[in-house]
C-alpha cells in the first residue's frame, strides 16, 4: 500500500528489490536518503527491525558502495547519490539481463534446430535477408526441369534485381513460370524487369491478387517467405516434404491457369501498324500490343499510361482505335475479339 507523500510517508511497497536489495537494506537505505546520515542506534529506533539485521543491512549497503562513514565517526552512516550509486547498479542489471537474453535466444534457435530435425530435415526456418538470398540460390541451382513462383510486392527479403541467380539459371534451359500480383506493377522499374525476364524466355503471367511469394524447384523443394513487419528479421521456410509441397503445387498450377500471360515485346516489334485483314491476320504495333496487355491484365487507363511512358489521352485513344479495328463495343467484347485474331 502507498502512503500519501503528502503525509510525510513513504512506500511500504519494495522499489529496489530488482536491483538486488532485500526489505531491510531498502528501509535502511530509504531512512538515511531521507536523513542524510544516521547512526545505527538512531536507525534501530526509528525502524522496525531487529539490531543485527540492521548492522547487516548495513554492511551490505556499504559493499554495494550506496552509503560511505565519516571519517571521524565510523558508526555515522551517509546515502551516497542516488542517481549515481543506484545508476551503477542499473546498469550492471541491465547487462545481466542482456546476457540473459543473448542465452534466451540461443536457447530458441537450438529448440528450432532440434524440432527441425523432429521433422526429419523435411523444413528448415531460414532467418535474414543473407542466409534467405543463399537459400533461394541454392533452390535456384538445385532444378533440373522447371522453376515456378509467385512474387508479390513489396519482397520479403530478396527482390528481382537483388537476386543475380535468377538470370544464371535461366541460361540452362530450364521452363520458368512465374505468376505476379497487379501491384507489383506499380513499381517504377517493374517493366523493364518483366522485358528482360521474357527476353530470357520466362513465362510470367499477371494476378489480380497472391496469398505468399514462393518459388518451387521441380515440384521437389519450395521457400516460402514469412510475413513480416518493416522493422522484423525477414524469415522463411525451405519445405522438401512431398506431403506439405503438394498443395503449394496444385495452388501454382489453379493460379497459372486463371492468370493473363503476358508475352516479350519482340514478338510484335516488326509490326509497326495494324494489317486490314480479317481476323486473325491482324497484328498490333509494339505499342498497343503492351497497351493491351495491361489493360487486360486489369491495370487502369493511368497505370497503363504511366507503365508505357505514354499520355493518358494517347492511350484511351490506342483503346478506342484497337476497339475500332476489332469491331468492339467495349472493353470486355474488346479482350474476346483480341483472342479471335490473335492478338492476346
């Protein structure tokens, strides 16, 4: 219970035992902050506690360096500093506890490690953006046949211009798909990275929206990046369990299915106008082929603008011409009528 300062009284609540002082030691130490000095026959009468138990508060309120004797009365007691003496002894707790904690974590780590291999090395938790970006290299490095993903934006660890393996092994001739959320697009430099990618052959296709960014190694092994605030140690799981890799399969395989692939801009590059034949001999200008690939993947006329380099007037007016040539009422009619000559 609190006694009002007002009063003249103090705590009878311990405020010092987190630094290691036990209930006399405080009393004691509180009396002569209060006093200034005491002597020890003053301080029996004045507390309630017994003689010896007051002699030994003392000797250990001294080797603790919080009150110090005058010189020419050993038996007169003075409260150093409160701000200095018990400051000291903040101090030395708080390292204590940093080194508690330094062992808490090293106990954790060896707990991960040891239930890692209770599950026979079928998962491993995979902690910083480093050990992660060595960890994506390897899966990288470890396919033989196909490499399939998902990226969403913002990147957990390692984004695309980060991580230089992904161009390494597009050099071995291994099938890359990889599926992108819309947002992803925003980024300024996501065209550029999309054009090199299919320049490499990689098939990406555009999603409205991804549950995980994961990259998946011949439907064998799989790293999954952990969700993490801004100021978090980014994390991830590497799965080699069959059991836990086939729905991250199936889910790639339902999402590469509804998605809208996008394709290399080469392929149009020789085509600077529209051919006036009839459906499927129509070919679209480099321009308004990325025009309506964004479009159709779902970007707004704006976005669109901004991905392109282009006004937004100059894009509505691509729309409107591409809608013309196709003979479509809308947008949605546009997309069908774009299938029907080849032109998606």
């Amino acid at each position: 219970m609190l006694i009002d300062p007002m009063l003249g009284g103090r705590s009878t609540v311990p405020m010092l035992a987190g630094l290691g002082l036990g209930p006399v030691e405080e009393d004691v130490y509180q009396h002569l902050v209060d006093r200034g000095e005491s002597t020890t026959a003053a301080l029996g009468a004045a507390l309630d506690h017994p003689a010896d138990a007051i002699a030994e508060a003392l000797v250990g309120l001294a080797g603790r360096g919080l009150l110090t004797t005058t010189p020419d009365e050993p038996d007169r007691f003075v409260a150093g500093p409160p701000i200095v003496t018990l400051g000291s002894l903040l101090a030395a707790r708080r390292d204590e506890l940093h080194q508690v904690e330094l062992a808490i974590t090293e106990l954790a780590e060896r707990h991960r490690a040891a239930a890692n291999r209770d599950m026979g090395g079928l998962i491993e938790i995979v902690t910083g953006v480093q050990p992660i970006s060595r960890r994506l290299f390897q899966v990288l490095e470890s396919a033989d046949h196909e490499i399939c993903g998902f990226t969403k934006s913002p990147p957990v660890a390692v984004g695309p211009r980060d991580n230089p393996a992904e161009s390494v092994v597009a050099g071995r001739g291994l099938r890359m798909r990889t599926v992108i959320e819309q947002s992803y697009l925003a980024d300024p430099d996501s065209t550029a990275d999309i054009d090199q990618a299919l320049g490499r052959g990689q098939e990406i296709a555009i999603a409205a929206q991804l549950p995980v960014s994961m990259i998946i190694a011949d439907s064998a092994i799989a790293l999954v990046p952990l969700l993490a605030g801004p100021q978090e140690t980014p994390r991830a799981v590497l799965i080699s369990s069959s059991g836990l890799l086939s729905p991250l399969v199936t889910l790639f395989e339902k999402t590469w299915g509804e998605a809208y692939p996008l394709r290399p801009r080469a392929e149009n590059a020789d085509a600077a106008h529209y051919a006036e034949g009839g459906p499927g001999t129509a070919r679209l200008s480099p321009l308004d082929a990325a025009i309506l690939d964004l479009l159709l993947a779902g970007l707004t006329d704006r976005a669109v603008a901004n991905k392109v380099g282009v006004s937004l007037r100059t894009v509505t007016r691509r729309i409107r011409h591409m809608m013309d040539i196709a003979g479509a009422d809308n947008r949605i009619q546009l997309g069908w009528r774009a299938a029907q000559r080849g032109w998606i």
